[in-house]
C-alpha cells in the first residue's frame, strides 16, 4: 500500500507517519506546502525521512494559494461568521488538490492528514479529496489510532524516536501561512478569560504598539491588490510588506467562539494583519465604483462563500458560481484606498478610483449643488405609496 501524507512536522502529523507505516505496512510519502508558515522548514525533508517517508515533497505554493484560494475570497469578502477571515479553510483544498495530484503519480491508494475527529479539517480534507477524486481512500489517522491524548502522543514518539516541536509549555495547536495564524487549545479553552499574550504569533500587543498612527496606500487594479505605497508588487510580496507593518500596529486579531462543522461551538483566536488591511480596502473601493442594488446584493452573498469555504465545499459548484459573479464586477474595482493603523484598529482616510460613482455636485449641500430636490421630494411620494392606506 501507497500513502500521500499531508506532513506539517507537528507533533500529530510526526506521529502519523509511522503510525500510518506500522498500521497498514505502507509506504508513506510525505507532502508538506510551504505556504508562508512562520515555522522554518529547513530541516522538514530530513525529519520525514528520519520518521520513515519513502519520498518527500517539500513545494513551494504560496503564489497560487493567493492568487487561486485567497484572492477570490478576498474579492468575495468571506468572513465566517463575520469575524474569521479562514486562512487555514483556504489552504486545505490546496493541499488537498495537491496530494490528489501526487497521489496519482506516485500510484497511490490513499491519503491521510493530521486532523482529529472533532475538528473542521478532517471534513474539509475529506470532501475536497472526494470531490477531485472519490476512488481515493481518506484516511485519519488521530481518529484510528489507540492515542486518546496529546501525552499518549508524547510516549509514542519518545518510545519510537520520533522528533516533535511541541512541548508541554507550548500547548496550542497553531496553524499558520502567509494569510494568516490560528491557535488553539491550551489555556484558550477556557472562554472566560482572555488569551494569555504568548498565545499570539504574529501581532503585537496594541497597547504595546507605536504610539503614531502610520498610514499605508493599497492599490488595486482589477480588483487585485498591485501596489503599496506607490510601490508595485507582486501579490506575495505586497501580502508579505503588508503583513509586517499590520502586525507591527496589533492589527488583523480575533478572539471568536465560532460554530464548528461538526455542530458543536469552540475557541479560536486568530491573526490576519495583511488580510484584515486588504478586506478593509477592497470592501472600501467597491463601495466606491459599485452601484447599491448590486453592492446589497454582492455584500447578502459573503456570509453564503464563508460558509462554503470554513465547510469544505471549495470544489462545489455554488462556490464556482459564486466566484462568477463576484469576478464579474472585479474590473470596475481599480484605484487607491488609504488605511491609518493605530493599535489595533485601522480606518480609511482617503480613497479615489476612476470609476468612482460618487459625485460632489449631487452630494453637496453647499454651492454648487446640482441636485433636482424638487424631483427629489416628488421621489419621496411615489417610494412612501406602498406604505399608504386607503
């Protein structure tokens, strides 16, 4: 038997791979997408080969996890439960296409990932692999094996000789690429306190954060971010920058009790520097060049692409109709908006777009107001008209 393992090189993922070897005397190729994780990587490919692999690819992918994950969904503006922007949902069919792919060439039966039985990820590995290709078998191993607990983890890779990151002073599960970080466990379980400050991976603390505001200028063409600053970047690059000085202010962190896939809610905090600035921004700029019955509509379909997204339906084909219609309206979304952070918070300052619906004239109250009002007061009596009773 072949196996495609989704290696991270955690403590779970560590494990599984000789688990998986003894359990079913397979061979396990381990894949491992360097999506812009802020762990180091370097010595990955020698630690899966120590713990067993027969192969391991180590990829470089954060380019298209941005530009074909995170990108429609910034366009889409999908925030699950209004508050997570779901860097971790995003890459899972990534690497789920990914190890479909290399499941194919290396004549593979099956491939596994790292996730628990409670968890979202377990769903989202199991429904994209079906979706690209149902003949595959999925399997989990942290839901097969005999370890009920993070310490029956422990023995298993001390009594195999299994080098792992984790220790006991470091009790989150944390997830992290390039659009952002997720932790929990630990002491985040307990919901009626605040998350301990070295829970927190990227962000500084916004009490800690400079004491100046600092502004920063993205633009967008087409609705993808080019520029900051003046500056023209690839998307990567621009996410990177941007990340950095988000972070440097305390921007882009949640604190969410959020409801699972599998039914039940739970604890999560989560940073997105860069993402949250470039929400903000592009949200900003298609308010600017979208007409309103078009923006409501658009702004009643986020909630619906988060959903998708956090449940694992990347490869459904509401999601692609979905991306239809929002990449339909992305030419109109070119031009400038001007973010101040300040700790933790950030606001627009200034905007401008050639395709800019507002109009100074129409707006003003001033001189040189060009608005009709008594066409405007006409207006008011035939739209209050379904509100008269005879």
């Amino acid at each position: 038997m072949k196996i495609v393992l989704a290696y991270s090189g955690g403590l779970d993922t560590s494990v599984a791979l000789h688990w998986l070897k003894e359990r079913y005397d397979a061979e396990i190729i381990a894949f491992c997408a360097d999506i812009g994780q802020i762990e180091s990587l370097d010595t990955i490919e020698e630690r899966a080969l120590r713990t067993g692999a027969s192969k391991v690819y180590v990829e470089p992918l954060a380019d298209p996890f941005l530009k074909d994950f995170a990108l429609p969904a910034l366009q889409a503006h999908a925030r699950y439960e209004n508050k997570y922007l779901m860097a971790a949902p995003l890459s899972r069919p990534l690497i789920a296409r990914r190890m479909v792919e290399i499941a194919h060439a290396e004549g593979a039966d099956a491939v596994a990932h790292g996730a628990t039985g409670k968890g979202n990820d377990q769903v989202r590995f199991f429904t994209s692999t079906t979706a690209l290709d149902s003949g595959l078998r999925v399997l989990a191993p942290v839901v097969d094996w005999p370890l009920t607990t993070r310490e029956s983890e422990f023995a298993y890779a001390r009594e195999h000789g299994i080098e792992v990151p984790v220790t006991r002073d470091n009790p989150y599960s944390i997830d992290t690429n390039i659009w952002g970080t997720s932790i929990e466990c630990g002491e985040l379980d307990d919901i009626g306190r605040p998350p301990p400050a070295r829970a927190w991976q990227l962000t500084a603390d916004p009490g800690s954060a400079p004491d100046r505001p600092e502004r920063v200028t993205i633009g967008f063409e087409a609705g993808t971010p080019v520029a900051l600053d003046g500056e023209r970047l690839t998307l990567t690059e621009l996410v990177r920058r941007l990340n950095s000085v988000a972070a440097r202010h305390g921007v882009g962190r949640v604190d969410i009790v959020e409801s699972r896939i599998v039914g039940f809610k739970s604890r999560g905090i989560y940073e997105a520097p860069a993402a949250t600035a470039l929400m903000a921004a592009h949200e900003e700029l298609e308010a600017l060049v979208l007409d309103r019955e078009t923006l409501h509509h658009k702004q009643s379909l986020a909630p619906r692409y988060a959903e998708l997204v956090y449940y694992g339906y990347w490869f459904s084909d509401l999601r692609r109709a979905l991306d239809g219609f929002v990449s339909s309206l992305q030419a109109a979304v070119t031009g400038d908006i001007t973010l101040e952070l300040y700790k933790g918070s950030l606001t627009v300052v200034a905007r401008q777009s050639p395709n800019s619906r507002y109009s100074g004239p129409l707006a003003t109250y001033e001189a040189g107001d060009t608005f009709d009002h008594r066409a405007g007061a006409a207006f008011a009596y035939v739209w209050s008209l379904p509100l008269a009773r005879p």
